[in-house]
C-alpha cells in the first residue's frame, strides 16, 4: 500500500546505499535540501528510492565513459540534487557534469529496453521502470533535459511540508 513518506529522508538512504561507489569514482554529490522541516508525499518509499538509484547510477555510468573516451581520469564527476518546493508541488532536479543526451534519443530514454550502453552493460528498463514508479505508481511526472551543459532530470510529485515535531520524530 502507498504510505506517507519524508522525501528527502528516501533520498539521503539511497545516496547512502551508493556512497562508496559514488567517492571511490571521484563522483562527488551536492546537495541542495530546503531550509524545511520535510518535505512529505504519498507513494511507495522503496521504489521511490528505486528511482533516484536508477538516475545516480546512470549518472555514475555516464561521467565514468566521458573519462574513459577523453583519457582525463583526474576529471571530478559531480552530481546534484536539488529539491524545491512550489504550490504543493515537491521538484527534485538531479544533474549531472556527465556527457549531454543526444537530441535524437533524449525522448526515447524512457522507453522500454532502449538503451545507450554497450551491448550486454544494460537492459533499458531502468529508466522506463522509474517512470512506471513516478508517473503511474505515485502521479507525478518524470523527464530529462540538456541544460547548460548538464543533464537534468526532473521529477515533480504532489507534497506537503511539515513541522518540526514531525522531522524529530523521523529522526528515531
């Protein structure tokens, strides 16, 4: 069942879960978390997590080709998560120094087994299956973007803040 959940609480998990991969690659993350209490929605935390996982390990799989091509293995992968809140609305935009999208596939990314990598290093559902997770699962909506050099994926979703009474006691 859907169950109410602290997002920014799902996403510090999932980023503890890929830490070591993330430092031992030179991929270092930025967070950019509201000044808030938390941030809550409604949705299935696991799958949710599912997602950022997905994303950071694209992320992580793209930054680590670049420097593979380029021969720069000096070169520092970042990562960044930034969450705002706006008309109940929760935006998390993940971005990453990794090489842009093609303009001919980025609207392809999420469909099912379609993928970049070389034949046998992915399926192509991981992405689809995070748009099932955010689109279908938990009403939100979920895209990718080239912006100023980055990749940037979107995800928007329905949410609520909370008070500070609620964030001690998601700290048990």
């Amino acid at each position: 069942e859907k169950e109410r959940f602290n997002i920014i609480k799902a996403i510090e998990e999932a980023l503890f879960l890929v830490n070591a991969q993330l430092v031992n690659n030179y991929i270092f993350v930025q967070l950019d978390f509201p000044d808030i209490p938390g941030i809550y929605v409604v949705g299935f935390p696991n799958e949710f997590k599912q997602v950022i996982l997905n994303i950071v390990s694209n992320a992580r799989n793209a930054i680590i080709e670049q420097r593979n091509k380029s021969h720069s293995h000096d070169e520092k992968g970042i990562l960044q998560i930034e969450i705002q809140y706006l008309n109940d609305t929760t935006i998390i935009r993940m971005s990453n120094n990794g090489p842009l999208i093609p303009s001919e596939i980025i609207d392809r990314i999420f469909e099912p087994y379609f993928t970049t990598n070389d034949h046998g290093k992915g399926m192509g559902i991981g992405l689809y299956m995070s748009k099932i997770i955010i689109e279908k699962n938990m009403n939100g909506r979920i895209y990718a973007e080239n912006i100023n050099n980055e990749v940037v994926f979107t995800i928007e979703l329905k949410g609520e803040l909370t008070d500070e009474t609620e964030r001690e006691r998601d700290k048990v």
